[in-house]
C-alpha cells in the first residue's frame, strides 16, 4: 500500500457513545471533509444481503434490506458470527475508504475518516488519530437512554471494544465530550486549532 494514501488522514474515532457522530457533524459545520465507515458499512451489508441471508438466514433480510438490529443481537453475543461477518465486510469497507480517501488527498488537507473499531482491528496505517472521549460511566448512562437498554445490556456492548481509557491513551488527540454540547464546541474548535 503506498504511503501517499492517509497522508493527510485523521482517524476519528472513541466508544460507542461517547459523541463520534455529534463530532463529525460539528468538524463538518467547520468544513472539513469525513469519510464514515459505519456508512460504508450500512450500504455494503444492504449490498451483500443475498450473502447475509446465506450466511445468516433468511430472516435477517426483508425486501433486500438487512434487518441491522436482528442481526446485531446474534453479532453481539456470539463471537463466531462476528468473525464472520467482519471476514465479508471489513475486506470491502476498506477498499471503499481508500477509493474515498484518494479522492480527499488530491486536496492536500487534514480529513477524518470515522471508524469505530481503529484500534482494535488496525487495519488502517493512518498516521494521526483523534479520540472522542467519555468517561465510561457516562458512556453507559447515554447509551441506555439513546438505546432504550438495561444497564447490563449497555456493559456488554460496551465490554465488546477496547476499553475508552485505553483508547484515550493511545490517541494523538482527544476531544473530551463529558460535559453538554457548548463545551464539546470549544473542544472541536482547540482540536481543529491543533491540525492546521
């Protein structure tokens, strides 16, 4: 792979939760350009849905749509079934960021591309990552209200990724969203202030 290709890229990333898409909405209020894998990935899964009936069944597709919550719940809790839905997806989500992102470095400008799982799968040598954080208990508390879960449900998806404190160590830098959205504005603003 050559070394032109994320040049410029930041990989935005953080829990599940902690505010990634709230951060991507306001990075592109300041104009600046995201590529979203979860997207890719949405659209790729409605794609290959004749594959995931297959490998899956029947039931978790409906007029050419994968069922994404159906499926979640076998994803989730079962390791085998993640694994293989990663070994059909992720192949085909990162062929699309690269088409993506070539696009983006002709413009020679720091672009963030959002993907949830950068440190845990790695799969991308992008040079500079950018991590939404939130204290876990906070973590848990949005995610039972934006989910409508029980607190254990909440844990165990949180226990799914990496942990966000391990993330944050990892970072190169953080956008600390712990507090209400005046303050997650500040913060994207000292963070745009960092990168160019």
């Amino acid at each position: 792979m050559n070394n032109d290709l994320f040049k410029n890229a930041i990989a935005l990333t953080g829990g599940i939760s902690t505010g990634k898409s709230t951060v991507c909405n306001l990075l592109k209020l300041h104009g600046f350009l995201t590529i979203d894998a979860d997207k890719i990935a949405h659209k790729l899964l409605d794609a290959n849905s004749h594959k995931i009936a297959e490998m899956f069944g029947s039931i978790y597709v409906k007029d050419g749509k994968v069922q994404r919550k159906e499926l979640g719940k076998i994803i989730f809790s079962n390791e085998d079934n993640k694994l293989k839905l990663e070994a059909l997806l992720h192949p085909l989500i990162k062929e699309e960021i690269i088409k993506e992102s070539k696009v983006f470095e002709e413009a020679n400008k720091p672009y963030f591309i959002d993907i949830p799982l950068f440190f845990e799968k790695m799969h991308y040598p992008i040079p500079k990552s950018l991590v939404v954080y939130t204290p876990e208990e906070l973590q848990v508390q949005r995610l039972m209200k934006r989910d409508n879960i029980s607190e254990d449900e909440a844990k165990l998806k949180i226990s799914n990724q990496m942990s966000i404190e391990k993330k944050k160590d990892l970072a190169d830098l953080i956008i600390d969203n712990s507090k209400d959205l005046k303050n997650l504005q500040k913060e994207v603003e000292r963070v745009i202030g960092e990168i160019i």
